[in-house]
C-alpha cells in the first residue's frame, strides 16, 4: 500500500524492519524443522530485497546457501519472480 501511494522510503523502513525480524526467528528456528526454516530464509532475503538494501539480501543468502538452508534454486526461483514482478510492473505503467 505504502509504495502504491509513493511512500516509497517508509515502505523500505517497513520492510527492513520485517527483514531483521525475520532473520532472528530464521537463527531461532531449530534445524530440526528445515522446511520452517527454508521458507522463513526465502522471506527473510525477499523482505532485505523489497527494503532495497540488496547487499544485505546477499549477505544473508550466501549464508543461508553456506549454511545448506536454501539452495541454488531456490535463488533462481527468487530471481525468475522479481524479473516477472518487474516486467508486469512496467506493463502497467505503459
């Protein structure tokens, strides 16, 4: 809602704010459970993307690569969304 209306910096603040969460139940998330954990990772790099701070979503995905929660896939499948999302996104504003 915030970026439709142009409040583009309180949406990233928003977003950033989710990411951190999430990336502290990701590192409180037993590993155990790795499907919990694999989809709270891909959350947690999305949010970091969405809040625009993309060295941060990469940090966080070597890591979570590193650390055998997600896997090189899942980022192809994280990017192959953001390009579509992006494309249809320019469709719009056509």
């Amino acid at each position: 809602m915030l970026e439709k209306s142009g409040q583009l910096a309180e949406a990233r603040c928003l977003y950033a704010i989710a990411a951190n969460l999430e990336e502290k139940v990701v590192e409180n998330t037993p590993p155990s459970q790795p499907r919990v954990r694999h989809v709270l990772a891909i959350s947690a790099v999305a949010l970091w993307l969405n809040a625009m701070n993309h060295v941060r979503a990469t940090a966080l995905a070597t890591k979570y690569l590193a650390d055998g929660i997600l896997t090189e896939q899942d980022l192809a499948d994280m990017v192959d969304v953001r390009i579509k999302d992006m494309l249809r996104k320019d469709k719009e504003t056509r």
